[in-house]
C-alpha cells in the first residue's frame, strides 16, 4: 500500500474522528472548510489520492459518500468485520 502524505493523514483522521462522532461521514465542502481548501475540486483531488492508495472508498453520487477502508480487520476463516 502507497505512504499518504502529511495533509492526506490529516484528512484521513478528520473523516474518521468526524464519522464516528456524527455517525455519518463528512461532505466535500466540510473537508474543505477544516482544512483551508476553497475549491471543491482541491478537496476531491485530495480524496481520490487517498482512494488511489487503497485507504477510502466514494460513491461520488453521494454527498456523504465517503467510507474509510483501513479499519478493517479480517478474522479467521475470512471474515471482514
């Protein structure tokens, strides 16, 4: 898996500490308001980086459609939980 760089882990940990404490994820315009970035496109540039490096995944469709995929842990036998 490809390294993130320093702004791309701020990111990262934003949208996770953020999921946990709303139960939903952030929107591209949240994302860009936390971190100083005043274009849309700035923050999705961002965000498809991350997803090139295998860390979330987006359903651009969705205004929250963001999902953080490092969390995962496989048990035993193959299960993702």
């Amino acid at each position: 898996m490809k390294r993130l760089t320093e702004k791309q882990k701020r990111i990262l940990s934003f949208i996770r500490v953020f999921t946990v404490k709303t139960g939903c994820a952030p929107t591209v315009r949240e994302i860009g308001q936390t971190f100083g970035i005043k274009s849309t496109n700035g923050v999705s540039c961002h965000l498809k980086a991350i997803e090139a490096k295998g860390r979330l995944k987006r359903n651009e469709f969705m205004p929250r459609g963001i999902e953080v995929l490092d969390n995962l842990r496989i048990r035993f036998g193959g299960e993702v939980g």
